[in-house]
C-alpha cells in the first residue's frame, strides 16, 4: 500500500492543476457576467436581426420590380 505521505503529496499535486475552488468562482462571475449583460447582447441581436431582414425585403423588391436585370451583377450588387 501507499505511505499516507504519497498519497497528500498526490492530491496536493492533483489540486495544484485542478484547483475546483478558482473552477467555481470564475465560473459563478462569468455567469453573473453573462446575465448582466444579456439584455444589451439581445438588443444587439434584434438590431442585427432586423438589418437583415431590411436587406431581404430590399433585394426582393429589387427583384420584384425588375426581373430581367438581375442577371447583370452590377444593379443587384447595389440593391442592398
């Protein structure tokens, strides 16, 4: 069997690497972190949500009103 002595130095050594206490605490501010932050990160989300769908209801329009010069490339280029 292994001299107590072994075994402490062992988990010693084990919880140097993997220290569980600095784990749960930088866990806990990253979540707290995350939750104060959540609405200014939905609101971006809806900004960028609603630019684009701006640009898809544009280019189908574009599309709509002109269905013959969508082939050139550079008026379709510009509709968004």
């Amino acid at each position: 069997m292994s001299s107590p002595a072994v075994i402490w130095q062992l988990s010693k050594d084990y919880f140097k690497r993997n220290n569980p206490i600095e784990t749960l605490a930088k866990t806990m501010f990253e979540t707290a972190y995350n939750l104060i932050t959540f609405n200014s990160k939905m609101k971006l989300l809806k900004y960028k949500f609603m630019l684009a769908q701006q640009q898809l209801n544009n280019m189908e329009q574009f599309v709509g009103q002109n269905p013959y010069q969508v082939s050139k490339g550079s008026r379709f280029d510009r509709a968004y």
